[in-house]
C-alpha cells in the first residue's frame, strides 16, 4: 500500500484529500497541530488506512527528525501534500511583524524543509509524488492578504524548479490552486464579501473541498506520470 503524508490534515481540504486518499487505496499519513473530532471519525472508521502524527510546522527545527521519523515508522511515501497553512487577513502596513514572520515560516519554510527529507527516500525509490497547496490568490491577489498571498506564490515557484530537478527520477512536483472554499481558513468571508466571491464564478457557485481533493487524487495517480512543473486551478471558473 502507498504512502502519503497529508499536512494540515485535521480540517478543511487536508481532511478532504486523507478521505479521499483512502478512497484511492493510499495509506494516509495525516499530519496536525491537534486531532478534531471528524479526523478521529476517519481513524476510527478506517484505522487500518490512516495513522495521526502531530507535528507543529512553526517548529522547523524538527522537521528533520520528524520527516526520518515518518520514514522509518511507515516506509518511504509515495506521496506528499505540502497543504498545512496559516492565514492572516490584514493590510500590509498594519501588519505585525510577527505575524508576516509566522506566514513565511510556516507557509514557505516548513513545506520547502519537510520536501527536502522526504524527497530523499523518494530518490532512493526514484518515483514519488509531490504536491504543493498554493492560492488563487498567487496570481489574483485579494485586499487584505498580500503577505498570505506572496507566500502562496513562493510554493507555485518552488514547485516550478524542483519539477526539474528531480524529473529525471521518476517524481511529478505540481501545484494545486484552489479558489476560495468555505473552511475555516476563509470564515472570515461572510455576507457581502463572500457573496461578491460567488458572483465572480461562471458557475454561480464556490468550488468544494472535495472539488480540489478530486485533483490532487489524480496528481497522486499513476496517470499523471507525465503531468510535472504544472498548476492545477480548481475556483469554479472565478479567475477566468
């Protein structure tokens, strides 16, 4: 059974891409900052698909240690979804520093930091996935998150040069887009401003977590074998 390491697993689209994973026949390595109780309803329902680890991506100093320790408790992954994130709505200038500081850290260097030592069994098996979680709002920009925005475009960046990097090994590095879904990352976005976002899609509709957990299922697949350095948008049609 394959591996995958999902971060930012215990909501949200993390949850959506380990139940759909298990879906595919994956085993799940679900990583988070804390267990919730529909997490547990999943390890519960299929213990023998899916193991919890907590991690907390502020701490990168671990990262190392906890990847080899991912590694030698479940095997080399298959795959990894680079999804754990942080979001912090405010403009620029009354931004806090720490604030800014915590978005680089855990948006841009855990995820590099964790790539780099699961990537390294990935090497000795010369095949893997590697799936990197950016925005929309990478390329669309929003009022309010242009540091959340600028980190999210630094992973579709480094998705672009590590692609190239190791194609040659048989490992598919991509990006996944999603538009604005209602988790609790976006719950901010109520009434007229969350409205003014579903009148933006072709469809009339927000796109699903499930809608994005389709897309990475089909980046994890044998199929995409010779899909590498690539975006997958999933916003229904808003930033068309």
């Amino acid at each position: 059974m394959k591996i995958i390491i999902v971060t930012g697993a215990t909501r949200g689209l993390g949850l959506a891409v380990a139940r759909q994973c298990i879906a595919d026949g994956y085993k799940v390595v679900a990583v988070g900052r804390t267990m919730t109780e529909e997490l547990a309803f999943l390890l519960q329902q299929y213990s023998e698909c899916i193991d919890f680890e907590r991690y907390d991506f502020s701490d990168t100093e671990g990262i190392h240690l906890f990847a080899v320790q991912i590694t030698k408790k479940y095997g080399r992954p298959w795959g990894l979804v680079n999804n754990a994130a942080i979001g912090r709505d405010g403009v620029l200038a009354t931004l806090h520093e720490r604030d800014i500081a915590d978005l680089i850290k855990i948006n841009i260097e855990a995820p590099i930091l964790l790539t780099k030592y699961i990537l390294r069994p990935m090497l000795i098996n010369r095949c893997g996935r590697i799936i990197n979680v950016s925005s929309i709002i990478a390329t669309s920009g929003f009022n309010g998150l242009s540091v959340y925005g600028a980190t999210k475009a630094a992973l579709a960046g480094f998705t672009k040069s590590l692609a190239r990097e190791v194609g040659k090994a048989g490992i598919t590095v991509n990006t996944l887009a999603p538009g604005y879904m209602e988790t609790d990352m976006t719950s901010a976005l109520q009434g007229d401003r969350l409205e003014s976002v579903r009148r933006r899609s072709p469809l009339g509709h927000l796109a699903t977590v499930e809608d994005a957990a389709y897309a990475v299922s089909y980046l994890l697949s044998e199929q995409s074998s010779r899909v590498t350095g690539t975006t997958i948008t999933v916003d229904a049609g808003s930033s068309c």
